[in-house]
C-alpha cells in the first residue's frame, strides 16, 4: 500500500531497534505506556516488542475505545435495541462486549435489530431508508471517532431527520491519564501518546503529564516504525534527563490540534459530571453526553434505559491491565475462564483490548524466540 | 416438486464411524500442551528470570484449556457460529461431531474408493464481481472433493427460492451452474427445488452433494504432515472474501478486485503428478481463509507452521481494502485457492508445477511446519517481528480506531 509501505520497512526497524539497544542502560528496566488501543493493536500485528531489549517493557494502555464501556451501558444498549422498532446500530467490535444481560450478537440472535455499522453516517444513512422506525446509534470512542459522531448529529439535524439519535458513550483521554497518574501503584517512565486523539485535540493537552507528574510523552503514529521510534525518543528524554511532550506524528498531528473538529465537538456534546470507565471506575468529567441543543436526538432522553451500574465481575482485573499494574497473563482468568470466545472483561473483546491482543498475537513472542 | 434422482455409481453409502466429512472444519483433536523449554533445535527461551517462569506457566495452563475437547454451550445461535472460526468449531467439534460418531473430519469423506461431500451455499449478494452462487455452489463442492484426493464425478443440486426471485435471475444461475460443471468436468446428476414464502431466505440458496473417485496417486491426511514440509498456496489469498464484501455496497469504497471462484482438480492433479506420495494434505482455503485452514491442520497434526508474511500473494486492491476495513487478508474467504503441504524435497517441483496451471500463475511457498510449539501456527511478520495467528472467534469484526 503505498505512502504506508514506507513506514513498515523492516531494514530501518532493525537499524532503530538497535538503536534502541544501544540508548538503554543495561541495568534499568524501562516501563513505557501506549495509551491507545490502535497501538497495542500495532505492537502485536507487527511483533514490534519482538524487536525490543528484555528490559525495555511495553505496557498496554486505556485507550482502547470498547474496552472502557461499562458494563452497564451495555445492558442500556441491549434495553433500546429491544424497543420495538428500534434499530440500534454500533461499531463492530462493540458487538461482542459482555454486559450484565449479554452481548449485542447474544440480543440480535434473539430478534433484537442490531446492525454493524462503519460509520455514523451509514447508521443516518438507514434512518433516511427506515423512516417508520427509529434508528440509534450506539457512539462510542474518544476524541478520535467522537467528530464524526458529532457531523452525523449536526448533518441530521440539517436534514430533519427525525428518527435518528445517538446513545452517547463518548470518552475525553485526558481525565483517565490522569486518573491513571494519580494511582499508587503504577510505576511507568514515560508514555507514547495517542496519535488519533492527538489529530484532534493536539498535543498541547498532553502537556500535563511532563509538567505535574515528570513522565516523559510522545505523540506516536500507528505504523511499526513509528512506535519503534517514539520508543526511541521516550528512552532518548529518559538519557538525557530531559521531560516534556514531543511530537512524533507530526505528519498529521499539529500541536494545537483540529480547531473545526474541537469546534464541532463544543457545538454538539457537553461534558457529564462524571462516567463509569470498565475498570477504573468513576471519573469526572471524563464522558460526554449530548448538548442542549441536540436534545431531541438524544436516545437516553428518549428511551428509559435502565442506566443501573453493572459491577465488573469478580475475577475480572481488567482494571489492573487497563492501568498497566499487571500484564495480561498475569490476570487469574486470562485464557481459561476468560477468552476471545468467552471473554469476562473487556479488555479480552476487541482486537485492540490487551488482553485479546496478547492471548491472538503475542503468547509466545516473550516466550520463545527463534533464532 | 419431488426429488429426481439418478443413479450414481459405486455401492450404498454410509459415514458413520468411517472418517467423515462435515463442513470446511477441523478434525477433532487434541493438541499436546505447548512445549516447555528446549524443543526444537533453533529454539530457546527469551531471557530468564521468574516473571518469565510465570509467564510460561500461565502459557501452559492456556494450552491445556486449549487442547479440551470443544464443549457447544451457547444459548442460541449466533453468526459467529457460521463464521468458520472457533465458534463454528466448538458447533461441529461440541454438538454435531459426537452426535455422528464422527472421528476424524476433513474435507470430503471416504468410502470404498469414492469421495463424498455436501455444502450449502448462501451469499449476499448472489452475483458478485468474478462470481455468483451458482458457480459458488459448483466449485466449493468439486474443489472439496479435490482437495481430499478425489477427481469429481458428478454433483447433485438442490434449490431453495425464495418467492418473488425473478425469473431471469433463476435462468442466469441455472446457467452459471451448468457453465460452472462443464468447465469442472462434472455431472449434475439428480436435483431437487422448494419454494419458500417472500423474506424466508435471501433470493436463493444452493446445496450441492458431490461425489468423486479416490486418484490412486493420492494419500493425503492431515496426520501425514511432518516437520520440515513446506506450505504452498494456489494463488493470491482474500480475493473472494473481498469482492463480496465489496459488492455489499455496505462500504463506501470501490476496488478491482474479482471472486476467484475456480475448481481445483487441475491444480491438485498437477500436484499430485509432480510430488507424488512426497504431496501430503491438501486443505481448500474457504471460509475463516488460509489462516483457519493452517490453524485446524496444525492443531489436528500437533505440529507448528511458522508463516512468512512477506512471501504471501496477495493483490494490491485487496491489501488496500483490508487495510482500510481493519481486517487481514489471510482470514478472508477464498473459492479457489488451496493450501499444499509438500515434502522438502519436492517442494520447488510441486510449486513449478502448480505455478505452470492457468489460475494458479501467483502460486507462493509462503512457509514450513516444525514441530515447536505444538498446535500454533507463527507468523513472521514483514516488518521482522513474530507473532501468533490464532483462529477466529467469528467473522473478523473491524476495529473503529
């Protein structure tokens, strides 16, 4: 594919990874976080932390968009969609995500109408085919995908079309890092910073981290060399002492983000005072529910959903992994009592979840290698 | 409308307790716990310490869940269940298998010297570029009977339409269906059609049965697969999986990308003729793609297959669509394209070989099976780094991010 090609050379990778050996001291174990689940997903598929020295460990982050819903907002999903002539539509990897009362394939097997979408503009795109029925689009993500929600809510309204609405699951990144920072028990040098939130709200947000808790940030991009060489430049801020956010994806990433998007963003959603995350609990102004002014789109206005918190079920320590505590082997169901066929927590659902990616790409990478 | 039969040759047919054939699925099988430690020469342990002991346990302790029997415990049905991945394993390995006294599945089943195997066939939509279910319904049939070693025979056909399916529709299959035979050389020989009411089915689905005669040339099991065998595609992976997925209009994108609905006799014959008993198992690269088929074969053979990502054909177009829909080509469906384990030995005559057959011009040797970790099939990926390439759940479902 060509423009991405490039960036999976396997030639330069070798020559950064040995770069990499050559700026780590051998006696220091590196702690590095990626943030976002387009990165795990990365690391695994290319085998990227195949290419890196023993002690420099790579730790899956909150990022990945499906992997935060709470349970309960699962079951609220589930509970509209058996409205009747409801059509509740949703991402794809949304549809194997357990709630308390199952999966959305669980309620679509049991005559629920629930249909994959690719965007938020096919989901308006059936609405204007359906117009007897009402059409709701189950909007999950951060500030990457939350955008093009928000264009499909502004176009929507611009058309009246009056059988659209949304179930606003949307996330902010910025309020989990630092929920993330302030817990105890983590113990990370630095951070690679998600490239497609930053597409958004830039790099200027991330600036926190350096300033008021002295990790080191880089904004990454989503192909291998990229993420070899954000590691690079965390291990390089880590040697010569130095601590502030770089840019790494500055092919696509301004330091100042996308104003129209943030623009578009204000214009249609407001913050809640706070969400559940899966795993880490409550956080303020972390979730974003629909403004005022879209109201009459908004399906949790429409619909009673349940709303009732779900607990995580016990065994589950997709919170641990979330936050990076323990790897994802290290959890007492991972690959026995929770699978990609069964999976109890989030984390174990989507290809970007860690705990998937590791059980699919990388059982055997840390184990064994091939001379 | 009644049946209308004709007679086939060969005597009374019966599966049971024989080796069987159901679906495009894996054989039933247990697979050894991963390989702790030493194995096999080349390999070592990465580092040591007791994080990675661990590690290696908690890995063990996957392996043995792994190597249970698959136990069917689902509530309902779900499309994961057709999907060809684990899902649809643990439906054939948990309910159906057991319930037959099915032993060892492949392909197409063996009795007496005739090959016999039976597939449904539903799409969407019906005509797709490079294909339609007509052709579909012939191919995936005679290239099941080709791959377990058998030259096909004759097919049978049934039809169920769906009321209100035009009549020109009808007639373009029905003629797609008897191009499709005429080019596979094979009879349709018996038939039967039901109506069912409007939304019952999806325009039409197509059954065929097909039967075919054992080539004396051929001993083809996935138990005769052995370390050191190099693994040979047919042709370019993902291209039928794509088009469809393509043709659904569901996705505003646009590619030249064709089915690559094609029989395969021609193909394995050529095999069979350049390797002889040095060919040892040949698996049709259907649903779940030529990631599931390696996956089934490694885990009922108790071998490993390390996969060379950069020598995989696969067309321009279908990488650029994979790419932008989160899915990877190697688990999209193909309707022509085999997997070929051949000795070492014989390996570059049989890829010359099948190279030299019209359709098969793209043939690679994309990989080798070893024997460590049991059960696993590796991919080394073009960027220089390994990992696992695991079976399914279900579909591939697309990632948002």
């Amino acid at each position: 594919v060509r423009f991405v090609d490039e960036f999976r050379d396997a030639e330069l990778g070798r020559v950064l990874a040995s770069e990499i050996v050559a700026s780590v001291e051998p006696g220091r174990h590196y702690k590095v976080m990626e943030v976002c689940g387009g990165h795990t997903h990365t690391i695994y598929k290319y085998g990227v932390d195949d290419l890196l020295p023993a002690n420099v460990e790579l730790v899956h982050g909150p990022g990945c968009p499906v992997c935060v819903i709470p349970m309960g907002r699962v079951d609220d999903g589930i509970a509209v969609a058996r409205e009747a002539n409801v059509i509740l539509t949703c991402f794809g990897d949304m549809m194997r995500v357990p709630g308390g009362t199952g999966t959305f394939l669980e309620a679509k097997a049991e005559g629920a109408d629930i249909r994959m979408v690719y965007s938020p503009l096919d989901a308006l795109r059936i609405a204007r085919q359906n117009p007897d029925r009402d059409v709701v689009f189950f909007a999950v993500g951060f500030e990457t995908t939350a955008p093009s929600t928000a264009l499909t809510l502004m176009r929507a309204k611009a058309e009246g079309v009056p059988n659209f609405f949304c179930l606003c699951n949307h996330v902010t990144i910025v309020p989990p890092l630092r929920a993330l920072l302030e817990s105890p028990d983590l113990r990370l040098d630095g951070f690679i910073g998600p490239g497609h939130v930053s597409t958004v709200v830039g790099a200027r947000p991330f600036e926190f981290i350096p300033a008021d808790y002295g990790k080191p940030v880089v904004i990454s991009g989503f192909e291998p060399l990229d993420l070899l060489q954000s590691v690079y430049m965390v291990l390089r801020q880590l040697t010569d002492g130095r601590c502030e956010v770089e840019n790494q994806y500055s092919r696509v990433v301004p330091y100042d983000g996308n104003p129209a998007a943030l623009r578009v963003l204000q214009e249609v959603f407001e913050l809640r005072p706070h969400f559940e995350w899966r795993g880490l609990g409550f956080i303020s102004h972390s979730g974003l529910k629909l403004s005022a002014a879209y109201a009459d789109y908004d399906a949790e206005l429409r619909y009673s959903v349940p709303g009732v918190r779900v607990a995580d079920p016990k065994a589950c320590q997709c919170g641990e992994v979330l936050k990076g505590v323990i790897k994802p082997w290290e959890c007492k169901v991972f690959g026995t009592a929770c699978t990609p066929e069964r999976p109890i927590g989030t984390c174990m659902v989507s290809s970007e979840g860690a705990c998937a990616a590791y059980y699919n790409y990388g059982r055997l990478t840390r184990e064994r290698q091939v001379v | 409308m009644d049946d209308h039969e004709a007679r086939t040759p060969g005597t009374p047919l019966a599966v049971r307790g024989r080796r069987g054939q159901y679906g495009d699925t894996a054989p039933e099988g247990t697979v050894p716990p991963a390989g702790r430690g030493g194995g096999e020469a080349g390999l070592r342990l990465a580092g040591t310490g007791a994080g990675q002991d661990r590690e290696q346990h908690a890995l063990g302790l996957i392996e043995r869940v792994r190597a249970k029997p698959a136990r069917f415990r689902d509530e309902r049905i779900t499309m994961a269940h057709g999907a060809g991945g684990k899902a649809t394993l643990t439906l054939i390995e948990g309910l159906l298998a057991p319930a037959f006294g099915l032993g060892e599945l492949d392909d197409a089943a063996h009795v007496d010297g005739l090959a016999l195997t039976t597939d449904s066939f539903v799409v969407k939509p019906i005509r797709f570029p490079g294909g339609s279910i007509g052709e579909l319904a012939v191919n995936g049939t005679v290239n099941d009977l080709a791959v377990s070693g058998a030259r096909p025979l004759a097919l049978t056909l049934s039809l169920v339409l769906e009321e209100g399916l035009s009549a020109d529709d009808l007639r373009a299959e029905v003629e797609a269906i008897a191009r499709a035979a005429e080019a596979a050389e094979v009879d349709i020989v018996a038939g039967d059609t039901k109506v069912v009411e409007r939304g019952k089915c999806d325009s039409m689905y197509v059954c065929t049965t097909g039967i075919g005669r054992l080539d004396p040339r051929a001993s083809l099991s996935p138990s005769s697969i052995q370390p050191g065998d190099r693994i040979l595609v047919s042709g370019r992976v993902g291209d039928h999986g794509t088009a469809v997925m393509l043709a659904r209009g569901e996705f505003e994108l646009e590619a030249a990308v064709e089915s690559d609905t094609r029989p395969l006799w021609t193909a394995v014959d050529a095999l069979l003729e350049a390797a002889g008993p040095s060919l040892r198992c040949l698996r049709d690269a259907t649903r779940g793609g030529v990631a599931s088929a390696l996956n089934e074969l490694a885990r009922s053979s108790g071998v490993a297959m390390l996969v060379r990502e950069a020598r995989v054909p696969v067309h321009a177009a279908v990488a650029g669509a994979c790419e932008i829909l989160g899915v990877d080509p190697m688990y999209v469906a193909n309707e022509g394209v085999l997997v070929a384990f051949v000795a070492p030995g014989a390996a570059t005559a049989a890829l010359e070989a099948l190279a030299a057959v019209p359709g098969c011009e793209d043939a690679a040797e994309i990989g080798e099976v070893r024997s460590e970790p049991p059960g696993i099939v590796l991919v080394e990926t073009a960027f220089g780094g390994r990992r696992v390439m695991d079976l399914l759940v279900g579909d591939p479902l697309p990632r948002i991010c």
